[in-house]
C-alpha cells in the first residue's frame, strides 16, 4: 500500500473533481468518472475515466481503467498515476 494514500479520507465527489496525470509521459488523462469496487472486501479496486471523443463519458467502450495500486499520489489537485496505454490504445 503506498504511504501517500494511508492518512487521508476523500469523497468520491472530491475525486471526480481532480484531473489524473499520467507520471510516465505528463499528459493529463481526464477526471474520474467510477470507480471500480471489490464488494467482497469494500476496496477500492481500480478508478475510471472517460475515454477520448465526443460521447465519451456515454460509453464504457473506451474508457480508462487504472489499478489502484498504479495510482502514486493524490494531491489537492490532481492524481498521479502510472498508467501505459495498452496495444490496442497507442496510436
């Protein structure tokens, strides 16, 4: 578990409202739109964002799953994650 995310408690109205930046390449991925939940345990498993297009936020096609474990820092503004597009998303 990373320190940067023990001692803090957030809503996920807070969250959507940050912009996730990708630590690998310093583009800005989107905000949060869901979050991906393991109902056995109540973690978190992974954050959601809205692929790139026009109706992107409509469509769970191309949307931008990232681990919990890929995230590295919630700030006041902004998330930082580590994230590499797959394959198939690299254009």
């Amino acid at each position: 578990m990373h320190s940067a995310l023990i001692c803090a408690e957030v809503t996920f109205g807070e969250l959507t409202k940050k912009q996730v930046v990708n630590v690998c390449d310093g583009k800005i991925l989107g905000c949060i739109c869901d979050l991906g939940l393991d109902l056995c345990d109540g973690r978190i498993k992974s954050v959601i964002l809205p692929g790139s297009g026009v109706f992107a936020s409509l469509s769970a096609k191309n949307r931008i799953v990232i681990p919990w474990c890929d995230i590295e820092r919630i700030g006041d503004d902004v998330i930082l994650v580590k994230y590499v597009a797959p394959p198939e998303e690299k254009k």
